[in-house]
C-alpha cells in the first residue's frame, strides 16, 4: 500500500470514529464490499456460472443488488434474462465457484475492517450478510477477524433479507442490544434500506 492510499484509508478511518464515537452499542457490518474488497471477484463468479446457464450476465446486476441473498440475486437473473434454472440450485454452484476460484482474491477494506478491530471487545461486533454462511465465514477467516464476530446473520437466517429489516433485527437479538443503539456499516442500496427500515443508524462506507 503506497504513502497516499495509507494517508486516505486513515483518514477514512478518523471519519468512522468520529462518526460512531458514542451513543451506540453495537456495530453491525456488511460483509462484502463493506469489510471485503472482493466485490470483483464475487462478479466473476456470478457472470462464471451464469454462462453455465447459458446468461450473458452484465455485472451492474450485482451492484444494483447489493446485499441481496444469492437465492434472491438468482431470481432476479431469471426474471430479467428469461431464463428458468432452479435458484438454490445456482446460489449452491455461485458460492462454490466462489470458494473454489475467486475467495484467494479477497483483500480486506483496510478502513473498515480497523474500525472493527479497534472496537471489538469494547462493543458488540455482529456481521450482518446477504451471502451464504459457508461464504462469509470463510471471507472472514481470510480476512483475519472471524474470532472478532460475536453474531453472524446471514441468508437464510431469516424469512426475509435485506432490504427487509429482518437480519439486523436478528443480529440485533442476538448482541442484545436495542435497534436504536446499533449502528450498520453498508455499500449499497438495500442494506441501507433495511437499516432505515430496523431503526438503526447507518453510514455507506463506499460514499466516505
């Protein structure tokens, strides 16, 4: 990491603090592309088994999406693209190829993942995703925080994902802590919305 990309990350991690110093109980992140820089390479592993569907996949997809459970991800490729495969069926073939081919290319968002770091023990850490637990728990451990997670919400978990507020409500359940002392850390669209819908506060990393 170069001089002024270590000066930007600290600068975005002084912005973190500040913003979360006090009135809150609980932090409850994202996985990917909150804590994970891999946003990249979960694309390619979508796009990967899409064309074993014979889907021309355009990655923005996944962007617009984000934070979506795979299953729901799935769907969503079927009603755009006309297609009909069976969605567990993908979001099983997503994850391994995730695992399998792209999870080396994971790197941790340096800022985020410190922000973490510096407060676990001191406020209760929860990981709140719309991946698959296998996913996640291994994206963690790679990123060297797994122990850190005091809950882990992930899709599946709950009837509903993000954007309903079910899987902060649960991961809020868990820490036992109040919705309203719990602040999320999100990179896009729908994890905010459920954010606003659990009555938490929440800041888009991706925007700092």
């Amino acid at each position: 990491m170069n001089q002024k990309t270590t000066e930007l990350n600290q600068q975005k991690l002084d912005k973190l603090n500040k913003l979360t110093a006090t009135g809150f109980d609980a932090f409850l992140y994202d996985c990917d592309g909150t804590l994970a820089d891999n946003m990249h390479a979960h694309k390619a592993a979508y796009v990967k088994v899409c064309l074993e569907h014979g889907v021309a996949l355009d990655d923005a997809l996944i962007d617009e999406l984000a934070g979506w459970p795979t299953i729901a991800v799935a769907a969503e490729i079927c009603k755009r693209y006309g297609a009909s495969f069976d969605h567990e069926a993908f979001a099983r073939k997503k994850s391994q190829t995730f695992i399998e081919d792209y999870i080396a290319q994971t790197l941790p968002m340096p800022f985020v993942v410190d922000h973490l770091k510096t407060h676990a023990g001191k406020i209760k850490i929860g990981v709140v995703s719309g991946g698959r637990q296998s996913t996640v728990s291994k994206t963690l451990a790679v990123l060297g925080i797994d122990h850190l997670i005091e809950a882990l919400v992930c899709a599946g978990d709950t009837e509903r994902g993000k954007p309903y507020p079910d899987p902060f409500l649960l991961a809020a359940a868990q820490l036992g802590v109040a919705p309203d002392r719990c602040m999320v850390f999100e990179d896009g669209v729908p994890g905010v919305e459920a954010a606003k819908a659990a009555g938490m506060q929440w800041i888009r990393v991706d925007q700092l």
